[in-house]
C-alpha cells in the first residue's frame, strides 16, 4: 500500500509522510505528533538536517500556528531527529 505524501512546510516537497515529522498545537503546546494521528492543524517537516536547520529562522512555525515558539520546541524536534538517525 503506498504511503500517503504530505508537503514539507519549508522545501515544500512533497514526500512520504513516514520521512517527515508533524507537529501539532494541543492546548497552546506544539507537540511532535509521532503516529501522525493527532486532531488539530498540523505542521510537516523533513526529517532532514536541511529543513530542520532552516525551520527557526524561516519561522514557519510561528505562522502555522499563530504564536510564538519557544527555543525549547526546536530543540525538542532536534532531539528527535538525532534520536531517529542513532537508531
Ligand atoms: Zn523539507
């Protein structure tokens, strides 16, 4: 069964949604949404070095979510993504 494809918020390339992480705002809090089932507006990032660099300076969260995001949210996807690459 094919994957569906969902758009990288900053490359926008569209990719298999197993290659991107999603983020989502739950009770004013941006969550990573890891089984990608989470109700709510959702943000598609490339588990990529490439967009995950770019994400804070291009501030596309900000704009998704209409709020301000805190240092310790991308840090929270940079953790993440380290952690996928060790495995
Ligand atoms: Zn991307």
């Amino acid at each position: 069964m094919a994957i569906p494809l969902r758009m990288c918020a900053i490359n926008r390339e569209m990719k298999p949604k197993n290659e991107l992480i999603r983020l989502v705002k739950i009770d004013n809090k941006i969550v990573i949404d890891f089984k990608q089932k989470l109700q709510g507006r959702g943000v598609w990032i490339c588990k990529e070095e490439a967009c995950i660099s770019k994400l804070k300076k291009s501030k596309c969260l900000n704009r998704a979510f209409k709020c301000e995001i805190k240092d310790e949210v991308y840090q929270m996807i940079q953790e993440y993504i380290d952690g996928q690459q060790s495995n």
